[in-house]
C-alpha cells in the first residue's frame, strides 16, 4: 500500500510538472509574431535614410545586427523582423532577441543578399497546434484567402519592395526550389514557371526572365502530407 501511495504523489507531480512546462512553452509561443512592436511601414518614401532608420531602429529594438528585413503580408497585422545569420541553422532555434527558442525566426537564407538578389529565399517554423513564426502560411491553402492577400512586402535598409503571389504548393521530393545559380535568364526562366506549374490553384500570374522572386517556405500541416517525411508549403512570389 506504501508504494502505492508514492506511485500516485510521484503520479500526480508528473502531471503538475507537465502542466506547469506547457503552459510555459504556451507563453513562449505566443510571443512569436512581435505585433505591435513593429510600426506600419509608409511605402515609395523619397527620404534615403527613411528605410535605413527602419532597420536601425529594429536592430536596437531586438538589439541584433542580424535584422536585415521587416516583412508583411498585405491585409494583416502580420509584420515580423528578417534575420539572417551565418548559417541556416541557427535562427531555427534562437529568436530575434538571440534567446534560444524552438520558436525560431523568420530568416532569410544565408547565401542571398536582401538588396541584390534576384532570388530570395525565407524561412520559418510551422505547427498544428501552436503558433508558430510562419503558420500563418497555412491560409493560402485557401484560394480565397489568397484572393484578399495576394501581396506581401518586404522592407530592406534601401527601399521597400512589394511582391505578388503566384504559386502555392507542397514540396515532398524535389528540393531544387532551393537553387541560387542559373547558368543564364532561360535556365532560371524554367526554373520559376517550373514553380508555377506545380500550383495549387491558377493565379493567372505570367513570368519573365527579368522577374525576381521570393519563396516563403515552412513545414506543412496540410492533411494530404501527413505521410511524408518530407513535406514543405511554398509561397512563390514576384516582385511587382
């Protein structure tokens, strides 16, 4: 009977313990998004120093260099800091403060430059039953939803750059997505209407050579994925 009785304290503080930590990674989690911590942001602003001010002022907000971008998604008060490192791994699990966080951050690739690039790729963690920095992406699923949030904008030291979707699918085996460098304009031109053919739903949107492109990438929780290991939601976007 004695053992029993500490079976069921032993029991009973596991429980407690589980709880108490859930609700802490809970309030973790819904921290991710820094809404309100960043302000609107005024579009086709002559002021040089106007953007550059922007960044600098999010560089001391999270105090850390690495905030290289702002971006939102049109229509929402979606607006989190870019960050971009070293590598791809570390803003998987540090937040733009540099706290360690299974939240992560929305990061660029750490082989592309926010200015200069023709190609952009950003990244962010994803749940089903959490918040996490780039669930939101989940909506496109929904061709309405795309219909009322076609845009999203991302803000750099130097200007404010505006891009429009134009395909929304799920990866599950060819990451070539992920490709930087194009032997010339009609290799790459293949490449993003390669990315547009895969689609979910038409966006009616017609590429060119000249295009420059963004790709939104997290893990999907879409339930047609569930049995592979491998499976990532991709926003396409071009620049406008």
């Amino acid at each position: 009977m004695k053992n029993r009785g500490w079976k069921i304290v032993i029991l009973v503080l596991c429980i407690i313990i589980c709880i108490l930590l859930y609700i802490n990674f809970k309030n973790q989690n819904t921290s991710y998004l820094y809404v309100g911590e960043i302000d609107k942001i005024e579009d086709n602003v002559d002021d040089l120093d106007y953007y550059k001010n922007i960044i600098n002022s999010a560089r001391k907000k999270y105090n850390n260099n690495d905030v290289v971008g702002i971006l939102e998604i049109n229509n929402t008060d979606y607006i989190v800091p870019v960050m971009q490192g070293d590598d791809n791994k570390y803003y998987l699990k540090h937040t733009p403060y540099g706290e360690k966080s299974s939240m992560g951050s929305v990061y660029l690739d750490y082989r592309v430059d926010i200015d200069s690039s023709k190609k952009l790729l950003i990244y962010g963690h994803n749940s089903s039953n959490v918040d996490m920095p780039f669930k939101i992406l989940e909506e496109f699923y929904d061709r309405d939803y795309y219909d009322n949030h076609k845009y999203v904008e991302v803000t750099t030291s130097n200007t404010k750059k505006k891009y429009e979707i134009f395909s929304v699918f799920v990866e599950t085996s060819d990451f070539s997505y992920m490709d930087i460098t194009f032997d010339n304009d009609d290799e790459y031109l293949n490449h993003i209407n390669n990315l547009k053919s895969k689609s979910m739903y038409d966006t009616g949107v017609t590429l060119s050579k000249d295009d420059e492109i963004l790709i939104l990438q997290t893990c999907s929780e879409h339930p047609d994925y569930r049995n592979y290991q491998k499976k990532y939601l991709l926003i396409v976007l071009r620049r406008v």
